[in-house]
C-alpha cells in the first residue's frame, strides 16, 4: 500500500505487525488514533478465534468436536456460512474442508514453523461442506470432516474490521493481512489507495492497482512453499485432486467489492489454470488479472479502469523459481 504523503499529526496513522500468520499493514485516516489499536485488536481477537493452530480457537474446538452441535461467537458463524457460500459460488473450487489434504500435504503446523525438507502428514479427514450444519448459534461439521477457513479468514476479518473503525468514527481505513486488503472511507489526502501487485519472481509490480473504495486480493502459489521428500508442495489445495495445485497459473488478483469474496474468487481462478481463468468473475461485479508460469499477463476487460497509467503490460519477465527450505 501507498498511503499519500502525511504524518500522524496529519490525521494519517499506521501499524505494521503479524497477523494470521501474514505481515498485516493497517493505515487509518483520522484525528482519533486510538482507533488504530482498536483495529489491531480486533485482528488479533479474531485471529485467537479462527485460527487452526491455536488450540484454543473456536475453530479448532469446532473440529476436535465433529458431528456435535458447537457453540460459537456471532462472527466465527459469520465465517462459516461466508465459506459455505464460497464453497457453492465456486463449484467446489473453494473447499472449508480440505483440513485432510493441507495436513497430508505437510502443512500440519503454522507455516512460520515449517522448515526444512517435511514428510507427508498424517489425517484420515474428508471432505464435506454439503454437510455442515449452520444454526443460529451453532455449528455442526460431519464426522470424519475437518474446517479450514485458510485465505477467506483473511478476508471476511480485513472487511468485518474495516467496517467496525468507519462506524467508530475514523475517515478512511486500509487493511492488508497478507495480500486480502479492503478499504474503506476517505483515502490519504482525498486520494485513490495505490496497490502494487507483487510477483515472487518478477523484480518489479506487474501492475499498480489504484482504489479509491473496495477490496484487492491476491492469491499465488509461490508464496507459501516447503518441501516434502524432495519435492515442491504449496498451500493452494486442488479439492478435485487433494493435491496441491498444478495449475498454469501462479498468481491471481481480484478486485471487488469485499475482500472475503475476492479472495475466494483469486483462489478458485488459480486453481482453473489459464484455458478457464476467469469463468467465475463474470456476474459478480470483479474484475482480476493473472500470471502464467510462463510470464503471461491475462486479464478481464474491465480490469483496466483500476490499474495506473502504466497499464497491464503481456508479459513479464521471471526469474528462477526458488523454493523455501
């Protein structure tokens, strides 16, 4: 993000930290900064609750209780029956419960604890999102499934918290955790926000996306990588496959209204490879650009009214793939 040029005594406040286990950059326009802790608070609150790695979590409560009716906080249900639409927005491309291939894929641990070469996990977890049971105050996972909010976690918390500080009393707000960004409110200086859109192995911003109200997201298989018996694996799940993906695509960015949406949208793209990318996006207001492995620039038509004078270049030039170790 690039907020204009400004100062805290201008109204312009901003915390970087870590946050569901991703860099988390908050900038909010404003007099009130307490606003800001406010923000970051609610982050971290919200990621004490849908964390899979924190035992503690609502949601890892919810799956060491499969087939039970649990009781859960107004926006853990919230979570649950955003990504049970996802799941059937996206044909299944979005899967909550793909818990039992992540672990076999070897990501049985926060990712900031994955190093090394990892063997394959162990889980005899399926899927089942057609199964879940979403009740006023509760929700039931069949037996033997396992949830998983993953990247739309992201998403929904950057929405539901952006929403909270403009109703607090702030101007503006940017939330990024991790690539899902929204914002909200009066940008720095009466300014659109400037996004750049980064790739793990091109030098420079494949494109700048400038907004002046709505979400970005960006999902890509280069980002999260590891090993396991010698060979590449990533956190992007196939759920038609169990596998992580082999899509000819490395990255996706979507542009919307709400970040949660736009991150389902980003993952269910990648994962169609470039002959059916952005089959989803039709209908929904978003638009979205994608690289091959390749170094191919694809995009929807009306994604150009949201990048800066620059453009979308065709192509750009990667370098050798590297993978964390």
């Amino acid at each position: 993000m690039h907020p204009a040029p400004g100062s805290e005594s201008a109204g312009v406040h901003e915390a970087r930290f870590r946050a569901m286990g991703s860099d988390a950059h908050v900038i909010m326009i404003g007099h009130d900064a307490a606003l800001l802790d406010f923000s970051v608070s609610r982050i971290a609150a919200l990621e004490q609750r849908w964390s899979r790695f924190i035992e503690t979590s609502e949601i890892s409560h919810l799956n060491r209780h499969p087939g039970d009716d649990v009781a859960i906080s107004p926006e853990t249900r919230l979570l649950v029956e955003r990504a049970v639409e996802a799941w059937r927005l996206t044909g299944g491309s979005f899967d909550p419960t793909v818990l039992g291939d992540v672990i076999r894929a070897g990501y049985d641990r926060s990712f900031d604890e994955l190093s090394g070469t990892l063997r394959p996990g162990s889980s005899m977890l399926g899927k089942g999102a057609t199964n879940i049971v979403i009740g006023a105050t509760t929700v039931r996972l069949p037996e033997g499934v396992g949830f998983d909010p993953g990247g739309i976690g992201k998403g929904l918390a950057a929405d539901l918290v952006a929403s909270e500080a403009i109703e607090a009393g702030a101007d503006g707000i940017c939330i990024n955790l991790g690539g899902d960004l929204r914002v909200l409110g009066r940008p720095p200086a009466d300014e659109a926000w400037g996004v750049a859109i980064e790739h793990q192995l091109v030098a420079e911003p494949v494109v700048l996306v400038v907004l002046a109200e709505g979400a970005v997201a960006t999902s890509t298989t280069l980002r999260r990588q590891w090993r396991v018996d010698g060979r590449a694996r990533h956190h992007l799940i196939d759920p038609s496959t169990g596998q992580p993906s082999e899509s000819d695509i490395s990255l996706v960015t979507v542009v919307g209204g709400e970040a949660w949406m736009a991150e389902v949208l980003a993952k269910a793209e990648l994962l169609r490879g470039s002959a059916r990318v952005f089959e989803l996006v039709g209908g929904t207001g978003a638009e979205a650009l994608a690289v091959t492995d390749d170094g191919r620039v694809l995009s929807t038509h009306g994604m150009t009214r949201f990048v800066g004078p620059a453009g979308i270049p065709e192509r750009v030039q990667l370098a050798h793939p590297e993978v964390d170790s």
